[in-house]
C-alpha cells in the first residue's frame, strides 16, 4: 500500500487535519522529529516548500514494524512539497531542508500522520510512524537549465549556435552521482546537430556559445530532459541530468574553407594557379589541437597537382593562390575533408581538420627556365652558346631559401663544354647566351632539372634556383667536330698546307699549318683538349696509308656527290 494514497477519504483527512490545528495552537502535541544521519559535504540546495522531490523511504513503526517501502515497489516517491501535498504532513514537513544525497530519519506523531483514525488495516489509530529517506532528487517548475564554465581556451573565434554540428565527449550522472553514460568510455565522441530537435532540450541549451576544448557542467532539470518517461534501466523518470561536457569539434554545413595567411614572403613572384605542382610541409590537427599527421615527421614534403582532386576539396582551394615561401592555417570543415565516415583510425567522422601549411616550392609542366640577369658588363664581344667550354662560379638552393650545393664548395670552379649533355638541361640553357663576368639568377624547373626522382641531396620534383657568374668562355665546335673554319678555307687546300712545296705534308708541317690558321682567325679547335691531341688525331683521319704523311690524293680522296667538290672533314 503506497504512502501516497493512505487518504481514502477526503472528509477524514479534512477531519484529521483540523484537529491537528487546534491541539498544536494549543500548545497539547509533540512535533516532527528529524535525524539527519547522513549530511553529503556539498550541498548546493535544500528542499523548500513547492519544489518537487524524488525520494526513496522505508516506513515503520516505532517497534520497527514495516508498513510500506518504496525500495519493495522498485520505484521512488515522487511528488511536490508542501502544495497540495500527496503525503502526510509530517512527512511533508520532514522533508523540508534536505540535500540530495542526505538520509534522514523522520519521527511523525500521530497528529501529523493518521491521527487518531488511523488508515484501514495498514496504520492504526494513534500511530506514531518512522521513516527513513534518502533524497535522490530535486527540482522546481521555475528552474532553467545551469551551465557551470569549468575551463574555457582564451582564443575563442567561434562558438556553438544553433544548426551547428557538433561533436563532443560527455559523462553523464544522476544528482546523486550515479554515471548513466559517458562518451569516454565508449571512446567516441557524440555528434549531433544543434536546436534540430535531435538532442533533450536542455542539452540543446546547453551547448549554445560553447568554444571549442572548452569544458561545461549542464545540470538539466526533469522538464527540459526526460521527464516523466525516463530512458531506459539507466535513466529513471523525473531525473535531473548532470552532463560533464567537453566540446570536440563545431562546424556549419555551410561553412566554407577558412584560410589565415601567417606569412607572406616578399616579393611573391607568382601565385599558384590550378595546374601547378606544389610542394609542401603541414602538420594536421583536430580543433583541439591533437595532431593527427605530419608532413616533418616523415622528413618529406607533400607533392601533389593543384585544383585536380589529388587532395582534399578543401585543400584543393586552400593551395590555390599561395606564393613560395607562404604560410597559412587552413581550417577545412567535414563536408570538404573526410565527410561523416572518416579515414581510417586517423580522422574520425565529421571532424574539422586544421592544417598549418609551408609552401615549399611549385612550378607547371608547362614551365621554361626563368633568367634574371642580375649584372651584365657594358662590353660584351663574345656570348656563350652550345659547344662552347666556359668556367663559371654557382650556388644552388632550392626556392625556400635551403642551401644545396655550390662551385665555392670546390678548389677550382668547374669548366663545361655547353650543349654537351653534362649539365642538367635547365642550367646548360641558363649558361648560353652569358658574357663574361655576367651575373645571373636562373629558377630551373623539375623537368628541366633532376626531375621526380631528385639526387643526392636534392629532394624529388624539386625547383631549383641558381646564382651563375661566367668566369671564362672559349668559343667552341660543333659536337663531333674537332675543328672548324670561321672563314671559308684556301682553294685549293692541298698547295697551301704544302708549306714547302714538296708535295707531302707531314705532321710537323700539317700542325703548323693548322696553328697558323687558329692564330689568324680563320679556324677554331675543340676547346679543352690539348691541341697537340687534336692536331694528332685529325693528321691520322688524312694519313689514310699512314705513311706519316699526307698526299694531295689523301687530301683529296672524298668528293661530295652533288657538286664535286672535295668534302675534307673538319677540314
């Protein structure tokens, strides 16, 4: 039989209580007696007339006979104090003061229980009742949801607001203490649409301008939670919640890319377009800031084609319009990241990435060699070309200013012959065209440089820019040829390289010869082999019986198809 509807008649309970009146105005009955046996240290609250409890008693009589326990019907007592009150009034009034979790012991004469009529077969006449209760609840019709900030970041740039979505890891307790849930112990964040009716009301108030990695208290009374239905075993009717939030992430659907420059080296000769290559380091992190991935840790930059979906949407638009050498925080909402299914066990679903980018360097396919001349001397008689042996000084970087190799790095600046295949393609054709002493700053593109696979030292579809002075330029032959006219030779040849007219050129004569034209303007030899060689190795190619001499019909044993006239080779 359940306290709260001991009174089957309104006329005996109207009776009782009028009598009661008149015996306490007269000084004649003993009041209520409270043992407050069990005080919790915090008490943020006591019980007051018209607030609504939740309690759990065990009723008795003073010899500790049992009539009526709410534990033996697996549910707490629910129900207003003081207003039209469904208990005793001494009970009623036994329980004003309390804190939750505090047990008392109430001691109710008969005149503020059943008084002298008692309550059917259950309380007798004159009873005096004992009851023992643990106050599990309490709320009042006027409470509004309480936010508690328990620890707020102090860059704060967005807060939660309505239709946001977010994601975020709770516990949630009764007032008493008892866990009902928690997103921790499920290591997973609870993610929702904010004030779309997917979360209790009070949970929907609650999240509103909250800042990311911020933490909340939001004690939500029955009303805006779950009412009288409860939910579940775990959460009973008429609970207030306490939910310990912490925010994870917040975003709009209709959030865009958001893009902060930090830093914008000067000048910035071009700005990436779609099409482009691009290198760069970033580290990756949620919006609290764990990082999830790191370009450095790999010690390696990421490569990738610009506006091609090579990388995430909003990555993608992030790279596009950035200078080498640039910085920036890029913060890219779900639906242009990973969406609400994620990556993996790396990016859970729906999360705002953060990517802190450094553009290492970017080119197009379609890129040539960039030439600055940077000094060029008033005279200049003589520029470099294919074939030619030049000396030059260098210092190679790559475009964020990383210092790779250089010619000081040498005892001696190197020498090359241009046009030859010895030099990476980008740099040969940065040396032609040079006077002496001219002073210039080439970009060479990958493709004209090492390329994907990079070299020592030199990182994969690396730009690479150079810093050339031409120290010295000898005028060269084309590839194959040994030497060449620069005037057209004596005809006929033979009689004028027979120096002494005795009709055989031998080695001494023929180098002499040759020399002689060099000298005069009129012939060039391949630069950088020594000369004796050259004039050696073209006396053999004449010398066709090798007697160690040339004759006129030697000279002359070649004749072009076209025109009969004798082809000599270099000569």
């Amino acid at each position: 039989m359940r306290i709260i509807f001991l009174f089957q008649m309104a006329i005996t309970a109207a009776l009782t209580v009028l009598l009661t009146l008149i015996q306490v105005a007269c000084g004649q009955l003993e009041d209520v007696i409270i043992d407050r046996y069990f005080i919790p240290t915090h008490c943020s609250r006591e019980v007051q007339v018209g607030d609504y409890v939740r309690y759990q008693y065990n009723g008795t009589f003073k010899d500790g006979r049992k009539f009526d326990s709410s534990l033996d019907k697996d549910f707490p007592f629910v129900g207003q104090v003081g207003v039209e009150s469904k208990v005793i009034p001494g009970l009623d009034k036994g329980v004003q003061g309390m804190c939750v979790n505090e047990r008392r012991k109430i001691t109710i004469p008969p005149h503020l229980a059943y008084g002298v009529l008692g309550a059917g077969l259950v309380i007798p006449p004159d009873a005096t009742l004992v009851f023992d209760v643990l106050l599990l609840d309490l709320w009042n019709k006027e409470d509004k949801v309480q936010i508690r900030i328990l620890h707020k970041q102090q860059n704060c740039k967005r807060t939660v607001m309505p239709s946001d979505f977010v994601r975020y890891h709770y516990n949630g307790s009764l007032l008493v203490g008892n866990l009902f849930d928690s997103s921790n112990l499920r290591n997973s964040t609870y993610d929702t649409y904010v004030g779309q009716g997917s979360l209790i009301k009070g949970m929907d108030e609650g999240l509103l301008g909250m800042c990311v990695g911020e933490r909340r208290s939001i004690i939500i009374p029955p009303f805006l939670a779950y009412d009288d239905k409860g939910y579940g075993t775990k959460v009973p009717p008429y609970a207030t919640l306490i939910f310990d939030v912490l925010l994870v992430d917040v975003f709009n659907v209709k959030d865009d890319v958001k893009v902060e420059v930090q830093k914008i080296p000067q000048p910035c000769r071009r700005r990436t377009v779609v099409g482009d290559f691009i290198r760069y380091h970033y580290n990756g992190s949620f919006q609290d800031g764990t990082v999830f991935d790191s370009s450095y840790s790999r010690n390696s930059t990421y490569n990738t084609f610009i506006g091609m979906g090579y990388v995430i949407a909003g990555i993608d638009k992030a790279l596009q319009g950035v200078c080498v050498g640039e910085w920036r925080r890029v913060t890219v909402p779900p639906h242009l990241a990973y969406g609400e299914n994620g990556s993996g066990e790396l990016i859970p679903g729906s999360a705002v990435l953060i990517f802190d980018l450094h553009i290492i360097d970017f080119h197009n396919p379609k890129d040539q060699v960039d030439i600055k001349v940077i000094y060029k001397p008033a005279e200049c008689n003589l520029i470099s070309a294919a074939n030619d042996l030049i000396m030059y000084r260098y210092n190679c970087s790559l475009l964020d200013g990383t210092r790779l190799y250089s010619s000081d790095d040498y005892p001696e600046p190197p020498r090359v012959t241009l046009g030859q295949g010895k030099l990476i393609a980008g740099l040969d054709e940065g040396l032609q065209g040079m006077c002496v002493l001219e002073r210039r700053e080439i970009t060479v593109p990958p493709h004209l440089a090492h390329g994907t696979n990079g070299a020592s030292g030199v990182p994969s579809n690396a730009v690479l820019l150079f810093e050339l002075e031409l120290l010295q330029l000898q005028k060269g032959v084309p590839e194959g040829f040994l030497f060449i006219w620069l005037q057209d030779s004596p005809e006929p040849l033979f009689p004028a390289m027979d120096m002494n007219q005795d009709q055989e050129v031998p080695l001494e004569e023929f180098s002499a010869f040759i020399k002689l034209q060099v000298a005069e303007g009129r012939g060039r030899l391949h630069p950088g082999i020594d000369s004796d060689v050259i004039l050696g190795d073209m006396f053999k190619k004449q010398d066709r019986n090798a007697d160690g001499k040339i004759t006129e019909d030697e000279l002359n044993i070649n004749v072009n198809e076209d025109n009969d006239v004798p082809k000599h080779e270099e000569l």
